[in-house]
C-alpha cells in the first residue's frame, strides 16, 4: 500500500477515534433528569432535539432547560411568579411571557405557577426563624374579595423590615388583634418590648392578651405621626403591591394562599433599598436555601430516588454479562409456541 494512502488511514481512524471519545465524555457528563444517575445513552431525535434514555430510571428526557415532563423553561415560570408578586396583572404577565419566550402562555397556566410554587415556597419558609428586634409596628387595611370587605392586618418588624405575620379577617376585633400578635411572636420566638398601632380598640385588649405587661404598646392617632413615621409610610408603599395582587380574588382559601405566597417574595426575594439591597431575611440573618423564585421552581426537578450504586454506569464486565444474560431470555422467548389465537388470525389473514 502506499505510504502516504496508509498515512491518510491513520490520520482519519485517529480522528474517528477522537470524536467517538468526545461523544462519549459528552454523554458521561449528562445527568437524567428524573434521578440524577449518568447511566445516560442517545435515544434518537425528536423534531430535531436530542433525546436520551435513562437506563437507572427507564425515563427519556432533553436537554432543554425544563422540569421533568415539562414544556416550559424553568426561567420563564420563575419570571411569571415574579411578575405577579410584583402587582402584574395576569393577562400582561401572558403577553410579556409570549413576546419574551416565543411560548404561549394562559393565564390559568401562570396562576397555576403561583398557587404551586407559593405552597412550596411558605412550607420553606416555616423551617427559618428570623432575628428581629424588640419594636414591632401593627397595621390593617381592607380590601374587596369576593363581594365581602376583608381585613388584612400587618405586623412588621422595625429593625430589620421583615413581615412577622400577615392576617385575613372579615372583622375588627380583639380576637383578631391577638391572634396578629400572637403568629408573629410565634414567628420570631420571642416577645416584643414595644408594639406600635393605630388607636383601633382591639389593639389594646389584643396585646394585653397575648403578652400582659412584657410588652408596651404605643397607640398613635394615626400611624404617620408615631415614632418610626418613614419606615411607616414605605410599609405602606410596598404594601400597594400585595393590594394589587389581592384585588380581584374571588375566594378567602385561595386568597390565603396568595398572602402567604406574597409574605415569602417581600421577606425573601425582594431586596429592600433601606437595607443596602438586602432582603428582610438576609438581615435578620436567615440562611434561606432559595435565592429567588427560580430556585424554588428547581427544586422540584430530581422527583425519582434511586440506590446511590445505581445512578452510575456499570462496569465494562457487568454490561457483557447483562448483554448476554438478556440474549439468552430473547432465544428463549423466541422458542414459545405462539398462542391459538394468533395462529388462528395466521391462518385467516
């Protein structure tokens, strides 16, 4: 042969050689999706999007930024969670989704997002005990929800801006009161030194109640001629943003849910200018395992447990006696006399 025909050879096997060895190293660094395991192989195209297989798990999944069985990026659910926190309205979170993804977007499909992730999210959020100060200020606002007026009462902390507690009501009374107090000290773990309201009467019965004489209350006239009279009024400022997401809801559950929802994005997710670009948690010194609502929304990726031996690829030995073990069953199966119905459907057909 000659020399140089034979250097040709060498140089294109060598080169097979390499691409092979990089497709391999490409597979081995896929996790699945469903468990995590790198028992990972190629399982053909699908409108032209690589699928691959999963032999720990037996599931098929893409590379595409999803959660399992998903459609839609991770990315874009985050955003439309985000966008309702925020005060946008269902119908332009749809539109800007659309414009910015090129996926349509229901409205029902981004409520579903919220009303998920936000269970989620509050579940979290319980397992975190906030280091808050000794003032505590108390507010109540109403809105319309369902035809019925209902109360929202706040109860944040003045040192470090963290939202203690949130309650739904459809009245004023001391029972309400106390039971505001009582979820926020719940919440901190300890008792306040001072608790600043308005001068509803329920405020005053309410905290005797719950604390006694361990904590001060100081009731204003109105709230913006109290100590603490800033902080007061952009409380109030952020709080337009939960208005906006409340008004329109048609029940209390859900309603409920919602709030909660929103106490996690204002203590967690939304950086506070007052506080250098922190969030309340931050400064109350919670470590919070998620940073922002996409985190939340991975958190549900792997879904399967599989034993720790199986979520890696077998050695070169086990894969020959697996192949063959398997080939043995096939001849076998291959042996069976087929059953009387189909040599019938033979015989017809």
């Amino acid at each position: 042969m000659d020399k140089s025909l034979e250097n040709e050879y060498k140089d294109t096997i060598e080169a097979l050689v390499g691409i092979t060895k990089v497709m391999i190293d490409s597979v081995r660094d896929i996790k699945c999706k469903y468990c995590e395991s790198r028992c990972i192989v190629r399982f053909g195209h699908y409108k032209g999007v690589q699928r691959y297989f999963c032999k720990a798990c037996n599931h098929k999944f893409t590379l595409a930024d999803t959660l399992p069985k998903g459609k839609v990026p991770i990315r874009q659910i985050a955003d439309a969670i985000g966008m309702y926190y925020r005060g946008m309205s269902l119908n332009n979170i749809s539109e800007h989704l659309e414009h910015e993804y090129g996926i349509p977007t229901t409205n029902a499909s981004a409520y579903n997002w919220v009303i998920r992730y936000s269970k989620q999210a509050k579940d979290k959020a319980k397992e975190y005990i906030p280091k808050v100060g000794d003032v505590w200020i108390a507010d109540e606002t109403v809105l319309k929800i369902g035809g019925e007026n209902i109360w929202f009462w706040d109860l944040i902390d003045a040192k470090t801006r963290f939202l203690l507690a949130s309650h739904m009501s459809t009245t004023r009374t001391t029972k309400d009161a106390k039971e505001l107090v009582e979820k926020a000290a719940s919440r901190a773990n300890k008792t306040p030194k001072v608790i600043i309201t308005d001068k509803l009467a329920a405020y005053f019965d309410g905290i005797e109640l719950a604390f006694g004489a361990d904590t001060k209350h100081i009731a204003a006239k109105n709230l913006t001629s109290s100590p603490g009279t800033q902080l007061i009024e952009r409380f109030h400022g952020t709080l337009k943003d939960r208005t906006n997401v409340m008004r329109g809801m048609k029940e209390i559950k859900t309603a409920q849910i919602l709030l909660d929802g929103w106490l996690v994005h204002y203590n967690f997710f939304r950086p506070h200018d007052s506080l250098n670009g922190k969030t309340p948690a931050e400064t109350a010194g919670v470590k919070f395992p998620y940073r922002n609502w996409e985190a939340v929304v991975r958190s549900n990726k792997l879904i399967i447990e599989i034993p720790e031996k199986d979520k890696y690829p077998p050695s070169k030995h086990y894969r020959i006696c697996l192949a063959k073990r398997t080939s043995r069953h096939v001849r076998k199966a291959r042996q069976k006399p087929l059953p009387l119905s189909l040599h019938m459907a033979r015989k017809v057909y």
